[in-house]
C-alpha cells in the first residue's frame, strides 16, 4: 500500500475517483463529481496540483496537496493535507479531509491511509498537533482518528473537533 501525489501520470485513475466522489459526503466536499474526462484533465488536474503551490488564489487559502491511496493496482481514496492552519482551519476543517471509495470501505484502509497520511503532515504542519474535524454522526470516520491517535478537544452542534499528537 503506497499513497502517491496527485500526477499526470495516474490521470485515468484519480479523473474516475474525483468524478464518482459525492458533491459533499459527511462534510468532505467535492465540486467535480460528474465531471468529464477531458474536462479533469484541461481544467480540474491542472488545477489540483497547483494547489501545492498556488498562485492567483485569495489570500485565504491554503496550500493542499492531494494524495491518492493505492494497493497494488487499485485507488482506494484519497487524503487531502492542508499545510497549515489559519482561524478558519482552526476552527473548522482542519489539515486533513479524506474519503475512500465505497467498494473499499470497511476494509481497514481509512485508517490506515490516514497513518500514511501523518507520516506526510507531520513533516510539513508547523503546528504542533494535526486538527481534524468529524461529523457526530460520522463513527466511520472518528474510529479512523481515534485508531490513529485521534483524540476530542471539543465539539458544535454537529462536529467533534480531534487532534493528533505531532510526535
Ligand atoms: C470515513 C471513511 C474514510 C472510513 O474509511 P474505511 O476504509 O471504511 O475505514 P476503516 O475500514 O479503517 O474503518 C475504521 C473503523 O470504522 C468502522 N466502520 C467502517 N464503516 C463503518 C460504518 N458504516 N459504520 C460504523 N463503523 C464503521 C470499522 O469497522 C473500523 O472499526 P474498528 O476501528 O473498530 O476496526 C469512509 O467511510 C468514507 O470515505 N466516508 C465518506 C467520506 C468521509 O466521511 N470522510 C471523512 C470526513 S471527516
């Protein structure tokens, strides 16, 4: 199991997953469910890669960078690193959002995706835990954080706030 930076080279792939993946799901947002192939790769790729390192973007965002979790020949998900917080972030997203494909779930690859994903944020967060953010209702999803050392620091009407320890 590997997770790899969102590419050019993967393009089939990940245009199949962005495309499948639900316009919102549990909070996890995604403008280009639906989208054409020839769209993802004139527009949406190009633009999900720069966001790394945007330019021409408002002052509010963030650098994020895609990644894709992959077993063998298979895209199981895909995990989302935010680089830093801002208030917004802080007190809503946080670093990190994922998803993995609905065939997949159920399966262990959440978690362990998310491990994988660590291993990345931790190198790259300069704040000294990684915040995350899960729908009350979401068990799924708090499991993932808790089994990665997930723990609350507190909650809205209808989120949990968790954070993971950066060492
Ligand atoms: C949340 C999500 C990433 C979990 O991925 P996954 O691969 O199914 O996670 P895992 O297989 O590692 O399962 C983690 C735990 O949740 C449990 N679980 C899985 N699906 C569940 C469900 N529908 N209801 C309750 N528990 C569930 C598993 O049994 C496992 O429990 P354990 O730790 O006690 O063994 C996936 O369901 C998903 O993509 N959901 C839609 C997008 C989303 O919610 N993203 C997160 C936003 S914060």
């Amino acid at each position: 199991m590997e997770l790899r930076k969102i590419n050019t080279n993967d393009i089939e792939a990940q245009w199949a997953y962005t495309t499948e993946l639900p316009t919102d799901e549990n909070g996890l947002t995604n403008p280009y469910n639906g989208v054409s192939y020839e769209e993802y790769k004139e527009k949406v790729l190009p633009t999900l890669i720069s966001y790394e390192h945007p330019v021409n973007m408002p002052d509010w965002f963030v650098p994020e960078t895609y990644y894709y979790l992959w077993d063998g020949d298979c895209l199981i998900g895909e995990f989302r690193i935010r680089h830093h917080l801002t208030e917004a972030l802080k007190n809503g997203a946080g670093h990190i959002g994922y998803s993995i494909s609905k065939k997949y779930r159920g399966k262990g690859y959440g978690t362990a995706g998310l491990k994988l994903t660590l291993d990345i944020a931790r190198k790259i967060v300069p704040e000294n835990e990684i915040y995350l953010r899960v729908n009350k209702d979401n068990i799924a999803s708090q499991k993932v954080m808790i089994n990665n050392g997930g723990y609350r620091v507190g909650e809205d009407e209808d989120h949990y706030f968790m954070r993971i320890p950066k060492v």
